[in-house]
C-alpha cells in the first residue's frame, strides 16, 4: 500500500509540474531541430490539421482577385 501511493503521489507531482511550466518545457523541446522536425512531421500526418493548415496558407475557397 505505501508503495502504491507514494507512486500516485509521484505521478501527481510530476502531473502538477507538467502542467505548470508547460510552456516552458514545450520551448525547451521544440528548440532542439530535430525535436520540432519530427513533432511538426506527426501533426503534418493527421488529415484534418494539414488541410486546414495548406487551406490557411495557400487559400482553399475562391479568389478575391
């Protein structure tokens, strides 16, 4: 029993950290090159991203010219 909740205590605290400097460890991960090639080729992968993302940057409903 103390291992099991020392365990669940450990995963909240790193859960809890996790959380709260997220956006610094998303930097921290996504500065290294090969990191950000592989995060931005698996949500390149995914259908519905990558048409909203080539929709947005090259245009998919008609022209305003």
């Amino acid at each position: 029993m103390p291992r099991m909740l020392k365990s669940i205590l450990m995963i909240g605290t790193v859960g809890y950290f996790g959380y709260r400097y997220r956006y610094r460890l998303m930097n921290v991960l996504l500065g290294t090159g090969w990191i950000r090639r592989m995060a931005v080729g698996s949500v390149m992968n995914i259908p519905g991203i990558r048409n909203k993302m080539m929709q947005s940057m090259f245009g998919g409903g008609p022209s305003e010219w």
